[in-house]
C-alpha cells in the first residue's frame, strides 16, 4: 500500500510539473503576442498599459484585456475620426432628404460623396495606435456586465465570451463609438414579454428570433449582389433597406451583441454548384448547437443551408489565424480571401466532409489552393502547405468538383492536377475528357434555382388557342398544352389541322398560376420574324405593377414578364385582324435569362487539363443549341457570348443531359 501511495504522488508530481510546464509555453506565447502589440503602438503604448494598469487587481477583466490588446494588430480604422464623422453625416443627410432614390442611384450618389470628401484617401491606422485607454476600459467594463449579468449569455465559456462578446469592434473601419449603448434598449418592450413564459425566459434562441423579425419588420431589407452601401456606421447603415447578405450580418451582429446575444458571423468564399460566394449570421445557443440564420433577412427558424452545396466555411474572429498569419507573411500571391487573417474553418459545422489529399511533387513548402468554380472562373476556397511531397485539404464539403491549384507571383493559377469530383463517399473521381466524341443539345447555360423554379414552373397546363371570336366563347380551337414545368423555353410546331385564325392567345386556368409568362412569339410558315398584332386579353398586372404589364410578353426582351391581376381565368394574346395561319409558337417562362434564346451567340468550351479550349461559337436559332464533336467526359462550360453572366459547368449524363456542378 504504501508503495502505491509513492507511484501515485510521484504520478501527480508529473502531471503537476507537465501542467507548468504547458502553461508557462502557453504564457510565453501570449506575452509574445503582447508584446508586439505594445510594439506596434508607438506613441499609443502608454494608453494600452493604461487598461493593463486599470486592471491589474481584477484577473478576469486583465486576462480579457491582454487578449484583447494582444490580438489587436491587424485591425484598423480610419486614422481622421473627425472626417469620418462628417462623411457620415453627410451621407445620412442625403438619405434623409431623398427617401425615394433608387439602390442603384443611392449607391453611386454615396460613393460621389465619399470620394469628393476624400475618405478613400484618408490613411488607415492600426487600432494598436489608435485606441484609447478610456474606450477600451469602457468597452470590456460593458462586456463583462452583460456576461455577468445577461440570462442569455450565462451558457458562454471565457474564451467564447472573449471572442463573440468582448471585441470593441465587429470588422475592419468600423467607428469606435458607443455601440453598445445605441441599440440595447430599442426593443426591450418586445423582448420583455419573454419574462411571462418560463420556458422562453433566458432563451437566447427566442431572444434572437424575437430580435430578427423586428428588425425585418421595422427595416424592410432587399437584397441586391450588385451594389454595395459603402456605409459603416450602423445607425445610418440601418436607413438603406437594401445591400448585400454581409452587410445585414454586419448590422445584426452589432445591434444583436449590443443587447447580450451571442451572435458571430460565417461566410463561404464561393458556393459549390452556384455563383457567388455568401455570408450569414450565427447564434451560439444554451444547448451547444449553433444556428445559422440570415439576419434581418429571413426567419431565423428557416436557416441557411439545405439544399446548397458547401465546400468550406469560416468564422469570422477577433483572434487571428497564425496559419493565415503565415500564409499572409509568405512570399507567394495570396487570393484576397484570405489575406484576412481574422478566419476561422468551422466546415464540420455545416456537412459532412472529407481528407483530400493531392501529390504535389517537387512543391514542398508551397502553398497550394482548393478551387471551385466561381464566378467565370476558378475560385479558391481552401488551402495548404505542401509538406513531403503531398497537400493535405482537412474537412472538404462533398458532392463538389474542385481544381488544385497554385499561384504565380503575378496572380495567374496554375492546376496542379486534373479537377474531380469529390463523391459522398469521400472517393476521388478525376475528370479527363476522352478522345472519342459526341454531339450533345443544350437548352440552359446555368442551373435552374428556386428563385427561378417559383415562377418558370407555373407555365404547367398552360394552353395556347385559337379562335375566331375575340371572347373565345365559340370555336375554340385548342393549339397546345404546356407538359412541362421547366425553365426552358419552347418550340411548338402547330398542327396543320389548326385552321387559320384572327385570334391567338395563351391562358392557364390552374389556380395560382397568374397566366405567368416572359415572351410569346407566333410565326407563320416563313419564320423569320414573330408576326405582329394587336394586344387583347386581361389588362392590368398583379397589384398594379407596371414591372408585370401584358406588353412584356410581346416586347423580345425574356427577362421582362406578364403576372396577370388573379391567380386564374386570366388570358393574354393577340388579334391579328385576320385569319392567320400559324405554323409555329415560342415561349419562354419568367426566369433569369439563362435560358437559350434565339438570335443570341454561344460559345462551347471543355477543361482540357490546364485551360479551357473553345469548341466554337454558334447563333442559336430556336430556344436549344446543339453541338458536335464534344469530347466524351469531358467537363463543360456553356457562354452566352451576347449577354450575361451567369454560368456554370456540368458534364453530360448518360442519356446527354446537362448534369450540372
């Protein structure tokens, strides 16, 4: 016995020495980190001691303090804070005085005023130099009272508090002002009523959903991808209803922290089956699970990802990634994406994942990078450090085709290997185009989503007829009935039995379908041109919209569309003011102009291993194009060469169809 009471103390003694020994490294790599803050703060180094001094009887709010000072470098703002207020003065002034103006013109407008007061100019400076003792006491002073003292932060860790409550700012030319004043109190009467159930009472997930869907209520967001409201002050960001998915996670994540909620924000830099990439809230719940919601933008029980393909994530931090850190510090071309060095990978999060492993010969110690494609082009989501040989890619979404690549010092990417598809099962399936070759039809450029389905579906059952009595009351002749609720368009060769007639038109009597339509085209037996006549039919469009009148259907232009007054019995079509025969009827459904359309000129292309080879242009003359001698595996890429942008790649399946990825 006694011999055991001896191993288990000298078994404790270890661990005990072991303990110190970890904690003094750990301690040594914080003090580093410190100390190159205070470095890096010049003249400002006597503020930030300051807060170190302030709290030098308090260990809690000293060890929140050092974290915070030591992971300050890297964050800036704008050095001339009087300009910066002016600027935003000046901006909410025009809002103010111009409650109409369009998105578009709002953006430029604030642009033109940004530019012409010079804040594009003004120098950036390192928080470290710019800081004051008294705004950084007053924020962690703040923080540790909502920890403290907040019911819906009472679940939160040290360091999740440090991280997601803590900071003094959400991103980078933030103001330093008294954020977390300004908005804790707006809906407090709202967020009150909580109190009167015991079971929401301290739910921070009630509490969010609570919080969202009175900022959606009271701001009215719209989203748009194509202008952004170069606007960081949060109470006159929150006067432009309208901006992308970043800038309502930027708003909800200051006003949402303001009142004691959890909330953090993940992004992926590109979808993996979709153009763009996208960015959202997250609320770190009492149970352990996070939720994922697009703050003030949709209910936070809808989330974000379901359908989507998700090759990576990451979490935005105040804490810096040393691996981005170095990779930022490299001497190679590093993508903008990650040259922030405040990311964290929470992939796992969202789906399942898998290893991926490339042979890099001859690449040790370079970096090499894991790209989708993007938006025209091969997009990086993901990267490594070549070691032994071999790139190691830790948690890859799946069901996705990716590129290895890596950068020229000028920014040109090189693939390393052919691209593949990474399967459910975690298997890697390379895709080489063969030499054998095949003609394939092709009726979209980029896949159909559901902002596109919820309407180009609602053609279904539709029905072209003929008549020659403008009321259709008395021998109708029934042309065609549309099979299909894809968003294609289509040809319809019209039966020779179908006498001529003086009246044509399209109506669908299945409920909820609002004769939707985007163009209408009749022909006779030349073809060459739509055969022109008088609009007859329902007038008027849903709730008087002028964007939905019946005129779009005649107009040419697909992306223009008819929403008829009800959801059913409406009709549109035209009087030619004779008996015409109609040898040929097009239509194309509401969309967004990836369809093919007659006239336009398209453009084949296939990844050839290092580049993507053209397989010709062609003018497409009905609403599919074919093309020949295509080689067989090879992955696919369809151009509108007139208009447009949006596309995405695909393979053929077996039977020839666009398989899209």
């Amino acid at each position: 016995m006694h011999v055991l009471q001896v191993l288990l103390k000298i078994v404790s003694l270890s661990i005990l020495v072991l303990s110190n020994i970890l904690y003094s490294c750990s301690s040594k790599g914080e003090d580093s980190l410190l100390e190159t803050a205070l470095k890096t703060s010049g003249d400002n180094r006597f503020e930030l001691e300051a807060v170190l001094e302030h709290y030098a009887d308090e260990p809690e709010k000293l060890e929140a303090a050092r974290w915070l000072i030591s992971n300050m470098p890297g964050h800036y703002s704008y050095s001339d804070t009087a300009l910066l207020s002016r600027y935003h003065h000046a901006a909410d002034s025009f809002i103010c005085v111009n409650p109409d103006i369009s998105i578009f013109a709002l953006c430029d407008s604030i642009d033109s005023i940004k530019t012409l007061m010079g804040v594009d100019f003004s120098p950036k400076i390192s928080d470290c130099k710019l800081v004051t003792s008294n705004y950084l006491i007053d924020n962690i002073d703040q923080a540790f009272n909502q920890w403290k003292n907040c019911k819906w932060l009472r679940h939160l860790d040290f360091d999740m508090f440090c991280e997601y409550i803590l900071p003094y700012k959400i991103k980078e030319l933030q103001p330093l002002d008294d954020w977390r004043v300004k908005y804790k109190n707006v809906y407090d009467e709202e967020l009150e009523t909580l109190d009167y159930c015991d079971l929401y009472n301290g739910s921070a997930y009630q509490a969010c959903r609570l919080l969202n869907e009175a900022y959606r209520r009271d701001v009215h967001p719209g989203p748009t991808n194509e202008k952004k409201v170069n606007i960081n002050d949060v109470s006159v960001r929150l006067k432009v209803p309208h901006g992308m998915c970043s800038d309502f996670g930027y708003l909800t994540t200051v006003i949402f922290r303001s009142v004691g909620l959890p909330i953090g924000q993940d992004c992926t830099p590109h979808w993996g089956n979709q153009r763009l990439g996208h960015s959202w809230n997250v609320l770190f719940a009492a149970n352990g699970k996070h939720i994922p919601f697009t703050g003030m933008m949709s209910r936070i029980e809808d989330g974000v990802i379901i359908d989507e393909r998700l090759p990576k994530v990451f979490r935005s931090t105040y804490a810096s990634n040393p691996q981005l850190v170095k990779l930022k510090h490299s001497d190679c071309y590093v993508p903008p994406f990650f040259r922030n060095i405040f990311l964290k990978d929470v992939t796992d999060e969202y789906t399942a994942t898998s290893l991926v492993t490339i042979v890099c010969k001859g690449m040790t110690n370079k970096t090499v990078y894991l790209c989708v494609y993007g938006d025209n082009d091969w997009t990086p989501v993901d990267y490594t450090f070549v070691k032994g040989g071999l790139a190691e890619f830790k948690s890859v979404g799946k069901n996705i085709i990716y590129l290895p690549v890596y950068y020229t010092a000028s920014g040109q990417a090189k693939a390393i290997s052919d691209p593949f598809i990474l399967d459910f099962k975690g298997n890697i399936r390379p895709i080489k185009a063969g030499e054998k070759m095949t003609t394939a039809q092709f009726d979209r450029k980029y896949p159909v989503l559901k902002y596109v389905w919820d309407y180009a579906h609602l053609v279904k059952n539709g029905q072209f007829e003929a008549s020659d009595d403008p009321e259709f009351k008395n021998e109708v002749y029934s042309v065609h009935t549309i099979s299909s609720g894809r968003a294609v368009g289509g040809d319809i060769e019209v039966s020779a039995s179908i006498p001529p007639c003086r009246y044509w038109r399209y109506i669908n009597d299945k409920p909820e379908t609002y004769c939707s339509m985007a163009e209408i085209a009749f022909f006779d037996s030349i073809y060459t041109k739509p055969l022109i006549g008088k609009i007859i039919g329902t007038n008027g469009s849903w709730e008087d919209n002028p964007m939905w009148r019946r005129e779009n259907l005649f107009d040419g232009n697909a992306l223009t569309s008819y929403c008829a007054p009800a959801g059913t019995g409406c009709w549109i079509g035209l009087d030619f003011g004779k008996k015409v025969k109609i040898s040929k009827i097009r239509y194309i459904p509401r969309g967004d102009g990836n369809m093919v359309e007659p006239g336009d000129v398209y453009e084949l292309f296939y990844w050839d291993g290092e580049c993507w080879l053209s397989l010709g242009q062609k003018q497409a003359e009905t609403v599919v194009i074919t093309f020949d001698n295509i080689p067989e595996g090879a992955l696919l890429l369809l151009r509108d060469v007139t208009k447009g942008h949006d596309e995405r790649i695909f393979l053929l399946d077996g039977q020839g169809r666009q398989e899209w990825w």
